[in-house]
C-alpha cells in the first residue's frame, strides 16, 4: 500500500509540472536561448531486515524526488539554475541524511567555453567513468553535488578535467544544504579518445579529505590520496570494463596516526548474442577491495571507494566496496524493445578476517561485531528489470535476497530480503 500511494503521488505531480514550463522545452531569450527540464521519481522500498537485522528491522518506506532547471546558453557560456524538493514517508527510525529536503538548490552554475576549454564554477554534479569512485548518486532519494570549480580541456588525443570540489551537506531545511566542513576533493581525471578495438583510458589523481571517518583500526581525520587507471571497450560481441586503483595517505586518531595502504581490482567483463532471440549477454563482474590485515600495526589497509554508486552491487545497497572480495556472474536479457532483466548471483568474503564488514552509504559504515572471525560474508542473488513504458516514463521492479553468511551471522546478521519499485517521469 505504501508504494501505491507513493507512486500515485508521483501522477498527480507530473501534470502541473509539465504546466509549469508551458509545454515547451526551450525558449529565445535575448542573444541566447532558455532551456526548461523537470523529472520526477518515486520509490517504494522493502527490507526484512534493514541492515542485516544488525540495528534494524522490518522496514517499508517511500521515496519522493522533484527536480525543475532552467539554462541559459549563450554561444560561449551558459548558466544553470537546478532546485529540488525530496519527500520520505514511513521509514523507521525517520529520514536518512540522502533521504528528505525541503525546496534547495540542486545546481547553480556558470560554465564558460571555447575551442575545447571549459571552466565551470558553482554547485555542480561531477560524474565520472563507470561510477566507482565518483558518482552522481543516483540511487539515494537526493543525488550528490559539490560546490566548488572545474576547468578542463577536449581535443584530439582525449579529454583532461582539474577539479577542487567540496561535497554539498545536505540539511532538511529550505535552501540551507552548504558545502560539508573539512571535507575536500581534489584531482584531475583524463580520457583517452574513442578508439578502435583497443578500447580507451581513464586516468586520474584524486586528493580526498573529510572527518569523523570511521575504520575498525580507529576514527578520526582522513587524508587519502588516489591513483587508478581504468580500461574499457567493445569489440564485437565482447565488452569489458576493468579498473585497478592505488590509495595512500593518512589517518589522524586520538590513538595516533594510521598510515594508509589500500587498493582495488575491479572488472566487468561480457559477451552478447545478438542474433539470438532475447539478445542475452552473459557478463562476470569480479571485485576485490582491499582489508586491513592487523588492526593495531599502524597502517589502514582498507579501500575506500569516495563518492561511489550506492547500487555498486545491486539495487539493494547493503554492501560497500571494502575488505570485500566478490565474484558475480550476471544474465542480461532484452524481454522486448523497452523492457531489459538483468539476473545476478553475488559470492561474497571479506579480503581481510581482522576487518569488518562495510556497508552504504558512504562515507563508510562498519557494522558493529563483523571484524575478525569468519570470512565469508555469503550470496546475493539479484533481479532487476526496467521498462521503458514511454518516451518520458520509465519503470524499475528491483528485487534481492541474500542468504547471510558466517561473517554477518558471527555479528548478528541475518537473511534479507529486498524489494524496490520506482516510478521516473522525465521532461
């Protein structure tokens, strides 16, 4: 009943949206053009139990998100106002911090052009790559931003960007969300050009800093730098998505300072029969996100994944890329020309036994009891389809279950189940 009335929320919204911008996507204005968009998305979500049963229980809730922007485009320049209002009703215990916010600026910035620079400066979404590291956050009821600046460069051999961003705190009041204290991103992140069959290349160099990070060895100020290299492609029938990523750094304790040691190996690899009735691709994501080994050597051994995507590996959100080795084959299959499933079987461990097991959403939450002990943290298995009903709505039926291991049980943990349906309407 929750998600029903959710969702009826979202059809009685949509039309006096669409009678807010006059039936019309853009507009002249003076030497430029105006250009309007709104989206709306409800989500109705289920789990038995919230968290592993670990601190929570059976939980149904549901999700509500409005976005309105206008730009303002010019030959060189452009300016875009965004503002968002996120709704959330039934969820126990309240509203999350990435759950509910009264009307706020979503994006407000000014971006400048011309023969392939850019700058950009203001309150701006920073997507990258396949997600991993940095991420728009689509998943939570209110997606990420950051205040701060990009410049950036595009020609022949690839694109460079240079960044120095702060991540937007988000706060329940009207137009009071504000850049998050002693928190910082800097870095830059290059992309080869498209090329043949040899794939391209991100690279990037990531500074992060934010407080109050929390690690089984200890909590405190984190200081912690990133290189990865990243090599994606399609040749053919196969396609193939790999990233291997290096962390240093430090964090400060009141027990003392942690010497950060981390990295990750992540690939995504698939192969689609297109001739075949239902296209089916048949892929293999395999992951590993390194643990800390001993908790009391002085050194942090434990990947930290940023601004990643809640749903790195399902819809469910229940665990986070760190002290985490997985493999995942997965079955995608086009049902028909609008409706594609996607069936998954996730196998889980932690990388290191002295560490604990991480969950979302980030920054990184290590769930009490978990570390040391048994390593297997256990199976997930997957579906999740999507139906593209229309030219501007698009349904979503996410479901999972995951069958608890000894890592999770040794901590309380239990079976889980979960359930997502959402409803997004874009203009």
């Amino acid at each position: 009943m929750l998600v029903l009335r959710v969702l009826s929320l979202a059809l009685l919204a949509a039309p006096s949206l669409v009678q807010a911008c006059d039936g019309g996507h853009c507009s002249a204005a003076g030497d430029g053009q105006l250009q309007w968009d709104a989206s709306l998305r409800a989500r109705g979500l289920y789990y038995d139990p919230t968290r592993f049963g670990i601190g929570g229980s059976e939980d149904a809730y549901g999700l509500l998100r409005a976005l309105a922007s206008a730009t303002y485009v010019e030959d060189t320049w452009q300016a875009k106002l965004q503002l968002g209002v996120h709704g959330e009703s039934g969820k126990a215990g309240g509203p999350g911090r990435t759950d509910r916010s009264a009307l706020d600026v979503q994006q407000a910035y000014w971006r400048w052009q011309r023969d392939g620079f850019h700058l950009q400066l203001g309150r701006q979404e920073a997507g990258y790559g396949s997600s991993r590291l940095l991420s728009v956050r689509d998943g939570p009821n209110i997606r990420l931003a950051f205040d701060g600046a990009r410049v950036g460069w595009k020609g022949r051999f690839g694109t460079l960007d240079l960044m120095a961003l702060r991540p937007v705190e988000n706060r329940p009041g009207a137009f009071d969300d504000r850049g998050e204290h002693g928190a910082h991103l800097w870095g830059a992140y290059a992309t080869t050009a498209r090329g043949q069959r040899a794939g391209q290349w991100d690279l990037y160099l990531l500074d992060y800093r934010r407080e109050g990070a929390c690690f089984a060895a200890g909590v405190g100020t984190e200081r912690r730098h990133t290189l990865g290299a990243r090599w994606f492609g399609q040749a053919g029938a196969l396609d193939w998505n790999s990233e291997l990523v290096a962390q240093g750094g430090e964090l400060r304790t009141t027990a003392g300072t942690l010497d950060i040691r981390a990295w990750t190996l992540a690939t995504d690899t698939g192969w689609r029969w297109t001739n075949l009735p239902l296209q089916p691709r048949l892929g293999l994501k395999a992951d590993i996100a390194s643990g800390d080994g001993n908790l009391h050597d002085g050194r942090l051994g434990t990947f930290n994944a940023l601004f990643p995507k809640s749903a790195y590996f399902s819809e469910a959100s229940l665990l986070a890329p760190a002290n985490l080795m997985d493999l995942q084959p997965t079955l995608t299959l086009r049902l028909h020309d609008a409706v594609t499933t996607e069936l998954g079987v996730q196998m889980a461990w932690k990388h290191r036994r002295a560490d604990a097991v991480y969950t979302t959403p980030a920054p990184l939450v290590a769930l009490p009891g978990s570390a040391g002990g048994a390593r297997r943290i256990g199976n997930q298995y997957k579906s999740e389809t999507r139906w593209q009903a229309s030219e501007h709505w698009q349904w979503q039926l996410q479901l999972a279950w995951v069958d608890a291991g000894p890592a999770l049980k040794q901590a309380g943990g239990q079976d889980t189940l979960f359930a997502s349906i959402v409803g997004a309407w874009q203009w």
